[in-house]
C-alpha cells in the first residue's frame, strides 16, 4: 500500500484524501452500520450556525437529470446543541472531524467559531461563505472578494485550528476569490459548493421547490467544477479541496489531477451508502496499478 496521507492546510495530515460533503453524511453516525467511519479521511459534519434552523419549507428537494436541487435551508439544532449532544458521540471516531460553520452574519460565524474552539475532537472547521448575508440585502459572502474577506478575516482571529473556506461557484471569478480568504488567512479552499438552479412541475406549472431555486449538485455538474478547482488551485499557494458530482473513483482521481489535495463526496452518498470505502480502495488500488508510492505526486499533475 502506498502512502495516502495528505496534509489539507494547518498542519491538518489525513491518512487518505477521501472526505464527506457537509450536509449529505449527517454527523457520521448514521452511516455507522454501513461502512467502518475510521476508514475516511475525514467527515464534515452538517451545516451548524449559532441558532437553532428549522430549515426551508417542504418541499425542499428535487430530482434533475444527472443530479438533484436542494433547498433544505440549513436545518440543524444550533452549536450548543452540537457541542453537549453530538460531538461526545463522535469525538472517538479515528478520522479527522470537520465543522462546517454557516451564519447569517459575520458574528454568527464568529459566535460558532468561540464555540467551538475548545473541542480537542474538532480538526478543523469548514466555512460556508455560501450564505446569504442579511446585513446586505441578502447576497452571499461568497460573491464578491471583500465579502469573502471579511468573514475569513473575523473568523480566523476567533478561530486557531485549521479553517477550510468553501466557496461559492456562483461568481465569476472563483480565483480571485480564493485568492481573498488565503490573503486573510485560510488554510485551504474547498469547491465548488452547489451551483443555483431551478425545476418546474409543468403540470402544476408552478416551481417544484418552495423556495422557487435550489442548489444544483451531482454529476452534472462535475465538469464545471474540475475546471474550477484547476483554475483555484494555479492562483493559490494553500491546499484546495475538490468536490461536486464525484461518484466514483475515477471521479475523485480526475480532481486530484487537476491539482485538489483532497475531494469530498456529497451527493453520491444518497445513492450508494458505501461509496466513500470504495473510493478510497479505488484510489489505493490506483497507485498499485501505476506504481505510485506517494498520492501526493499526482496533485495538479496535469
């Protein structure tokens, strides 16, 4: 077996590169019946913000061609409930843990982040600089570089432990983007979250999802998304995180290539509960295939 680890920003070191998406792998614990956790490299736990969400109104999910529309809205018990109920229950797993954080304001995330940073268990966060920002009309941090800015520049000050930033596909210019959070401290990019989208029930003749637009994720959108994470990682000098449509192996390979550390599989996970394990013996059975020692000699090899 060749050496799989990768080092993700911070000094984080993951035995493999194999990561779950944020808010399609739960807490890690509902998939403990399935697959050995301890065999990932990491799990990002759901979306946690200061406050407890109730989330969007149903219908808040929709089935596309190669892919699916999501508007869940964050559902989750707000970070005090995380840190007295979930994390002891997951603070054993072998893995690296990873919070994602989302707020709806700069110190939503700040309030999480103090939260927290006392937890030994907790790796890492996982900023979602996706959501929308109410003191701005409601356009997400994530679209322009001084918003993005902003929220890394707050967060890091509450924050010592390895932060990861996610951003938003739905710009322009994701280079200059990941170029602003790396200049104010993140450790990694991660990219791309989902892409904004829209379904229409034309019987109903009405919008499929309550909130009328959702976000796009699965295969469909793998293509798009390779082309981001090579643009991202020739302009940055920390590590990038590479996700979107990854089903497989090859997929995730095909990411590692274009110069991601490490992938994160989301929407795969509703269809086949096991594919994480898969993609890291398909990784490791890679290397013995092409005499690769090191995973870390094919990063951003193309």
């Amino acid at each position: 077996m060749g050496n799989l680890k990768v080092n993700i920003g911070g000094g984080l070191v993951l035995d493999n590169p194999v990561m779950t998406a944020s808010g399609t792998f739960g807490y890690g614990e509902e998939f403990a019946d399935i697959i050995d956790l301890n065999r990932l490299g990491a799990i990002i736990v759901k979306g946690t913000t200061l406050n407890h969400r109730e989330g969007n109104p149903y219908p808040r999910m929709a089935e596309t061609p190669s892919g699916m529309l999501n508007a869940v809205g964050l559902q989750n018990k707000g970070v005090d409930y995380f840190v007295e109920h979930i994390y002891p229950r997951i603070k054993d797993y072998q893995c690296k843990i990873i919070v994602n954080v989302s707020g709806a304001s700069i110190d939503d995330y700040v309030g999480v982040c103090e939260k927290l940073m006392p937890l030994e268990r907790v790796d890492g966060i996982e900023v979602n600089i996706s959501c929308p920002n109410v003191k701005q009309g409601g356009m997400a941090f994530g679209t322009t570089c001084e918003g993005a800015a902003s929220v890394t520049k707050a967060v890091r000050k509450a924050y010592s432990n390895p932060m990861i930033v996610k951003l938003s596909p739905n710009v322009t210019d994701i280079a200059s983007i990941a170029k602003a959070v790396e200049a104010e401290g993140a450790d990694a990019v991660s990219l791309t979250n989902t892409f904004l989208g829209m379904a229409i029930d034309v019987e109903k003749q009405a919008p499929i999802l309550s909130t009328i637009t959702g976000g796009l994720s699965g295969p469909c959108i793998r293509p798009i998304a390779v082309r981001m994470v090579w643009q991202v990682a020739k302009a940055v000098q920390i590590p990038v995180i590479g996700l979107g449509g990854i089903m497989n192996g090859r997929d995730a390979l095909e990411f590692m290539l274009a110069g991601a550390t490490a992938v994160e599989v989301g929407t795969a996970n509703f269809i086949n509960p096991a594919v994480t394990v898969e993609i890291v013996d398909y990784i490791n059975d890679y290397c013995q295939r092409h005499g690769i020692d090191d995973i870390n000699t094919i990063i951003g090899k193309i």
